[in-house]
C-alpha cells in the first residue's frame, strides 16, 4: 500500500532539460543565456557573502521590489519574488486553485503547468493550439468561461511565438485569473513591461518573470510576480517565510538595476538568432520564427530523435521533444527540437555538426 497522495502516485513529475556537470559540452538545451551576468552581480553577491548571512534575509524584499517597481512602472506592492519564477507558479496555483477547480493552458507549451495542477488535485485542460500556433476562439471560449486559473506562456515554448495583447486578454477567465508567464519575454522585438495590467481586465492578470534567462541567472535562482496589490497580499500568505535568500535577493536586485548590461546581451542573442534561423533553413530545417532565445525547429525526414542523438555523441544538447495528442501532427504526435541561441562561436558549431548528420542521413 502506498503512503503517498494518490495524485502523486498517478503523476510522473516534470523532467528538467540535462545538466552535465563535466566540462567541454555545448550546452542548448536549457534556454541559458551564454553570456555572463553584469558585474555589478558580482560585486553584490560577493558583498552579501561578506555580509549577514547569519541573519534571516528579508522576508518582503522591499531593496528588490523597489528596484522592480521602478523599471515596469508600479508601485513595490504589486511586485512578488520568489525562488524561481516555477515557485511563483507553484505559489499562484495553491493559491487560486482547489480540488474541483479547472486549470488550463495552451497545448504544446510548458508541460509543468500540467503538474502542477496535478500536484494541487485541480482538473486541467488543454486549449489546444493550431498547426501556426494559435488557438480556435469559437472552441476555446468554453474552456476559458469555465476555467478558475489559466497559463499562458508568452512567448510560448517550445514554438517561441508570440500572442497579441488582444489574444492574450481574450483568455482572461469570468471568474478566475490569467497568468502571463514571460519568461522569454526581454528577447522579444517589442518587449512588455506589464502594460497589460493596466487594461480593463489587469486586475484578474498575473504578469511573472525569471531571471535565469535575459539576466543570465540560471544557477541563483529567482524571479518575481507582477499584480494588483490584492492579488499579491493573498499570494504572500502563500509563499515560504523566508523564500528568496540573501545572496539571491542582493544578486537580482543589482541585475534588474543594470538594464542597459541585460539589453546589450538580449541584443546580441537576437542577431544571433536571426542568423541561426537562417542556417537551420539553409540546412533544410522548417524553424518557427521566434521571440524568444530558441528556435523550435522540424526536419522533412521527421528523425528528430536521430539528429539529437547524434549532436549529443559530439558533446552538443538541444532538447529533443515529443509532444502527444496533437491532432493536426502526423499520428497525432508532435516533436521536434528546441535548440537555445548560444554564442555565435556554439552556433557555428552547431550548424557544422547538423550539416554533418544531415548529409549522413542522406547518404544513409
């Protein structure tokens, strides 16, 4: 007999992208950025570390929240850290959603919106996306009147699109919440600064970032919940007394404060992204246009599988995915490969080996 829930019993868990601990790998698989935070990180973490950390950190992250405010134009009390934007999202799901409540989300995306409302005992539902990847309003309609929580990654992952503000407002549910999760959103053309929420529904949206991507912080984990006051005072009943610590909150806070250091490396990501989306087509890969620091990518003799196993024997990962039930996908199962925008040394290489295994398949 098992002692655990049997939600958890039944769920397999979300699986995370490989990290090899081992060095000489090119690593884009993960959605890293390949360039080194500000130094001004470093300056604060190496401060803090010579500082209290005998002592709690601060449990409201009122240095952060102000830095926060000011560059998305809110007052500090609409802003929430956590460890993480996934434990904003844990934070946003056990405060919104119970049991009989509908949790729903685009299909293919962020698989872990899934577990998470598995892991809440909540219902959950796809709305799922079209072969250009986006949603049927007619059919959607339905799905969001009855939903109590809706994520929307926007940009989306895998494909790296991105919805229109009047796309997104659409899926704001009657009677529960709309969670933007931008993770990827600094790479877009147009970045947002939570604009959003000053619209006629901003009160029932919850904006969240991370900053292991643009910022270049991956290995400190920490992100932040944007939302009117209300909504915010009910999620910090929720979150851990002391969930973000002092090395974290010293290292983000001087992040967000060194915009200009972020633009310049989102900058350079977008050019390289730009020249990589072409190479992948010279090499007779379908890429999605992107807005985010991937490209979703398919290959005409579908041996998607095949090609990442055979960039990983020359020490290179990208995310091989499989998605199922995806209805317009040839039997019903979409998959492909995500493939992070490295520097434009990896991307050489990683062109170079595609070429490689590309002309093998061919010739095979």
């Amino acid at each position: 007999m098992s002692l655990f829930r049997p939600d958890i019993d039944r769920i397999a868990g979300y699986v995370p992208g490989e990290q090899p601990q081992e060095a000489g790998w090119i690593k884009l698989n993960t959605n890293e950025n390949p360039y080194p935070p500000s130094p001004r990180v470093v300056a604060a973490i190496t401060a803090a570390a010579h500082g209290r950390l005998n002592l709690y950190p601060d449990p409201l992250a009122k240095a952060f929240r102000r830095a926060a405010g000011e560059v998305f134009g809110v007052d500090p009390d609409w802003i929430l850290p956590a460890n993480g934007s996934d434990e904003n999202l844990t934070i946003i799901t056990r405060s919104f959603a119970d049991g009989p409540d509908l949790i729903a989300y685009p299909y293919p995306s962020y698989i872990l919106y899934e577990t998470l409302a598995d892991l809440q005992g909540a219902r959950h539902e796809r709305i799922l996306l079209q072969p250009d990847w986006s949603w049927d309003p007619t059919t959607t309609r339905g799905v969001v009147e009855r939903s109590k929580l809706i994520f929307v990654p926007n940009p989306n992952s895998p494909s790296g699109n991105r919805w229109t503000d009047a796309e997104i407002e659409a899926l704001v549910p009657p009677a529960g919440v709309l969670v933007l999760d931008e993770a990827y959103g600094d790479f877009a053309d147009n970045p947002h600064r939570a604009e959003i929420l000053r619209g006629s529904a901003g009160r029932q949206i919850i904006v969240t970032r991370t900053f292991s991507k643009s910022y270049s912080l991956a290995g400190i984990r920490f992100g932040f919940a944007i939302a009117h006051p209300d909504l915010i005072a009910g999620m910090r009943k929720v979150k851990d007394s002391y969930n973000c610590d002092s090395i974290a909150l010293a290292a983000a806070t001087a992040a967000i404060e060194d915009q200009a250091w972020m633009e310049a490396n989102v900058e350079r990501i977008r050019a390289t992204r730009t020249r990589m989306f072409a190479g992948l087509q010279s090499l007779g890969f379908a890429p999605v246009p992107s807005q985010t620091n991937f490209v979703w990518c398919s290959h005409p003799t579908g041996r998607h599988k095949e090609i990442y196993e055979g960039l990983k024997a020359r020490k290179i990962l990208v995310r091989y995915m499989a998605f199922p039930d995806v209805a317009w996908a040839a039997d019903g199962r979409l998959d492909g490969l995500r493939i992070t925008v490295g520097t434009d040394a990896e991307i050489d290489a990683l062109l170079t080996a595609l070429g490689e295994i590309t002309r093998t398949m061919k010739s095979a």
